[in-house]
C-alpha cells in the first residue's frame, strides 16, 4: 500500500469508498452534535466529490446525517459568480444542500464578489463559532470535517505551488500567481484547516496516482515542501489525516 502521511483508506471502487467516507462523516456529525450541537462541515469543489454529495443526499446510509444541525462551510472558491459553472457552492447546492433540509442561514458561500471576500468570510466564521479576536495564527476554528481534494500539481484548496497563500496566516485568504489555474481563488489556509478535527483527503482514478507517489516520496525523504507538493503542508494538530483512495489512484 502507498506509504502517505497519515491513515490511508483504500477501497476497490468508488462505490466502496464513497460509503466509508460517509460513515465516517455521519460518525463525526454524530458526535459533533452530541457533545457541542452544531456539525461545522467544509467541503471542496470539483467533479470527484460531486457523486459523493448526491449519494450523502439519496443513499439510506446517511439518512442519520443531522443536517438541521449542520453548518457548511466552502474550502475554497473561484471568483467568479454564484451561478457560474465553476462555481463550487452552485455544484454543492445543486448536488446536496438544495436537498438536503439544511437551513439557507447555515450554508455559507464565500463572498468571493466582494471587495475584500477573505475579510468577509474570516468574520462569518468568527460569528458561527463566537470568535471576538482578530483571526491571527494562533486563534482559529475549529472545524468537525473538512473534507479535501488534490489536483496533479499536487494543490490542495487553492493552495497552489510557488503561491502566495501558502504562507498566509489568516484563516481564509485570497492567491493569485502564475500557478494558480484561473480565476484568482479565495481560499481556506492551512492554520484553519490543520486546525480541524477531522481532515480527509478525496483522491481517484488513475490520474491522481502519480501525484499521490510524489506526496509519498517526499513524506519519505522527511523534507517536506509546500512550494512544490503544496498538500504535505496539510497536517491537522489535533487529529490524523485520512486519505480516501480506489484502487485506481492507489496503484
């Protein structure tokens, strides 16, 4: 099995794997909305969770999922208009929290229109959790589950190599540069999302496997670095990271 960072979860198809992050979602919502009554949960764009949304929404297994109780959070957003077709929160409510029974008042788009979007949201957030310090690297929420991807340049969020948001320590911040595919991004950081109870990492199919192998080899040299394999920055204080991988992407 491929040596990552963390715990690694491989299922032979997505199918498999789709059901395993569930159950762990609803398990972290579970005791979430036991011990502290609100489930806080980010989630990323993009067309390898999109199947996942709509089964949280359909599959019987997650009917216990206690969405009234349930915050969504973005990961990270295009600038771009809600009702764009790469817009992540118009994917996410289409997908899940149009069907979901999620209250419109605890599904938060980033307002990535507005003249400071990071400011924005950092104020969102600080009311949902009761923050009345200034966002700093050492005063954070603390999110159930964030739920993440990867792209083959190994970015994750809008974390993007040699950007730079990789040293921000805000808790959502905006990146732009030459290896950022456009538009400009909003973005979670990483003192926000290392902050989390629960991280995992979404990885598929064949394409992901190379990139997978980069994160493994430099976890291995025990060097990592954000400028060019920007996810080996990912790792939660508090808790461990998962990666949900098919066969496929594991090799």
């Amino acid at each position: 099995m491929i040596k990552l960072p963390g715990t690694v979860v491989v299922k032979p198809d997505t199918e498999a794997l789709f059901e395993k992050l569930g159950a762990d979602l609803l398990h972290s919502a579970e005791v979430a909305v036991e011990k502290r009554g609100v489930f806080h949960l980010a989630l990323s764009g993009g067309g390898t969770p999109e199947p996942f949304y709509v089964r949280l929404v359909t599959d019987p297994l997650f009917r216990g999922i206690p969405w009234a109780q349930t915050h969504i959070w973005i990961v990270d957003e295009r600038c771009v208009p809600e009702d764009h077709e790469k817009s992540n929160i118009k994917m996410i409510r289409e997908a899940m929290t149009d069907h979901a029974g999620i209250p419109a008042s605890q599904v938060h788009a980033m307002p990535v229109l507005a003249d400071d979007p990071a400011a924005e949201y950092e104020a969102t957030l600080a009311e949902a959790f009761g923050i009345t310090d200034a966002p700093s690297d050492s005063n954070h929420p603390v999110l159930d589950f964030i739920l993440l991807g990867m792209g083959g340049d190994c970015h994750t969020a809008s974390l993007f190599p040699e950007s730079p948001a990789l040293h921000s320590t805000r808790w959502i911040d905006t990146n732009d540069g030459e290896k950022v595919v456009p538009p400009p991004r909003v973005t979670m950081t990483y003192p926000l999302i290392n902050a989390a109870r629960h991280v995992g990492v979404l990885a598929v199919g064949v394409g992901k496997t190379a990139a997978l192998q980069s994160v493994a080899d430099q976890a291995a040299s025990g060097s990592p670095d954000i400028e060019q394999i920007p996810i080996s920055g990912i790792a939660p204080k508090s808790s461990d990271l998962i990666w949900y991988l098919d066969q496929a992407a594991a090799g």
